[in-house]
C-alpha cells in the first residue's frame, strides 16, 4: 500500500513539474527568434550570436534563433507561437498578419532606403536579355512567399504576358541564384538595392566569397518595381513591456560600433526605424491590383 501511495506522489510530481511554464525569456523558455533563410543557415546562425548576446545583456531575456527551411514554416510557427519575432520579407508579413495576427514592429534601412527592388538574373552568355526572353524558358524563384523573389516578379511576368516554361522554388535568394550559375535555370529571382560607390548591393553578394565569379558569369536582365523593405514582426499577444525592451535594443544595437558591423553583415542593415501595418498596404494594393489578395496564398 505504501508503495502504491510513493507511485503516485511521484506521478503527481511529474504531471505537476510538465504543467509549469518557465518564464518567457528564461534559459527554459527562450524569446524564439526566427531569420529567413534568404542567405545560407551557417552564416545567418553565426552572424546573429552577438546580436543575441547584445539583446541578452541589454534586455535580461534570453533568445534562440533558428532559420525554417521556407517562409510558410516561419509563419505557421507564428500561428502556433514557436516563433515570437521573425525577420519577414514584406508579403510575407501580411500572410503572418492576415492570418494570425503578427504585428510589424520594425523596418530596416539600407543606403538610407526603406524600399528595394526584386531583380531578374540570367547567365551572361546565355541569350537571354530582356524579359521578353523568359518566354518558354525555366525560372527559379526563392520562395511561395518571397515578395522580390516570387509574388513581385510573377506578377510583373503576368502583367507583360510572359508564360516561363517552368518555375519552381529554390528556398532562398542564394539558391535561386546559384540554380542559374550552375545551369540549373534560365532565369532566377533575388532582391536588388542600388549599388553602393561602385559595389552591386544584390542577392549575389552573399554569394561572393565562395563564388568569385559570380557577378561575371551572370547579368541582371530586369527589375520589378519598388517594395517596401522586409520586417521585425512579432507574434500576437507577445507581451507588450517585452517587445518594446527589445525593439528598443534592436534600435539601439544597429547605432554601436559592433552592431553597424554585424547587421550589416547580417542583413545589410544601417538602421531600423518603426513601422506600423499600414506601411505596407502598397502591398496588398499591388496584390488587389492583380485580382489577387494574401487569402489565395494562405491554404
């Protein structure tokens, strides 16, 4: 009898530690901060670890950074709240928004923009030159909700008439770009800002370091129009005192001399300015404008 009484103490004990909820922000239950995977996950993983020492030490919470395989993963664990902030491209934060309710804290600025463009590359002895030349050929885009890779492009290629032989989703800037490098595609979708004293600023430059050649052996043949710079989005319901603390340090962070260098490296970012949801109804009037709307990419 008093064996069966120990076994149940124990179950009890056990059932009642698993119902506990650490402290949002403790080493039990870390802040879960997610980056897209528009360049390679190594780079994206180490780059953001002094961030993230940063945040810690200016914040007291503590945070964990993971990097999903597309963009409809990050969203989906927005809706569930394994992710509490994403670094979301434009439509995807109005996916995330329309569908479980994340809210834009902040936006980057880049060369002093807010806006940037999506670009169309192929190889450069290819014969592909302008846009007309897709027809019929093969296109990487980065991802189903890539706003510079996929939505922007897609819908500048429909608007002209241009029917590609075949699309398919490379699962990152980087990819797509490497897909036409490598002959795997005709034509591939990244972001574009303007160059900075002479230096292309575009998808390729991540790629420069283990690709040398990358800038010769591939040419931009189009752009899209401009878009709104991508986001810090936070979760909903993320408690309001936490979000502001690292929203603060996040602002405060890219302005010291270690942040000017890490988020540049990271995002190619100069600094962070709020921002609010209706920042970005030029992309819903752009998606409205094509008959279209977030709804018919939310399923």
């Amino acid at each position: 009898m008093k064996s069966i009484k120990i076994i149940f103490i124990i179950l009890f004990l056990f059932i009642f530690s698993c119902s506990q909820k650490f402290e949002l922000g403790s080493k039990q239950n870390p802040v879960e901060m997610c980056f897209v995977p528009w360049m390679e996950t190594g780079k994206i993983i180490t780059r953001s670890k002094k961030l993230t020492n940063y945040l810690t030490e200016k914040t007291g919470y503590h945070f964990r950074i993971t990097v999903p395989t597309n963009y409809a993963a990050v969203i989906e664990g927005m809706g569930t709240e394994e992710v509490d902030i994403a670094w979301l491209p434009p439509f995807a934060y109005i996916l995330a928004n329309e569908k479980y309710g994340a809210q834009v804290a902040l936006t980057p600025v880049r060369k002093g923009m807010k806006k940037y463009k999506g670009e169309f590359l192929a190889r450069s002895d290819s014969d592909i030159d302008n846009l007309a030349d897709i027809e019929g050929k093969t296109i990487a885009y980065t991802d189903a909700a890539s706003t510079s890779g996929y939505i922007y492009p897609s819908a500048l290629l429909a608007q002209k008439g241009i029917k590609p032989g075949k699309i398919y989703f490379a699962g990152g800037h980087s990819q797509a770009i490497l897909a036409v490098y490598q002959n795997r595609a005709d034509v591939g979708c990244a972001y574009w800002s303007p160059p900075s004293k002479g230096e292309p600023q575009d998808g390729r430059k991540e790629l420069l370091q283990t690709h040398p050649d990358i800038y010769k052996k591939t040419k931009i043949i189009g752009f899209t129009e401009w878009i709104m710079n991508d986001t810090v989005t936070f979760r909903k319901d993320f408690p309001p005192e936490m979000k502001e603390k690292i929203v603060q340090a996040l602002i405060d962070y890219v302005n010291t001399e270690e942040g000017k260098i890490v988020m540049k490296k990271l995002y190619e970012i100069d600094d962070y300015v709020r921002a609010t949801d209706s920042d970005y109804d030029g992309v819903r009037k752009t998606l409205k404008t094509l008959g279209t709307d977030a709804s018919q990419f939310i399923k």
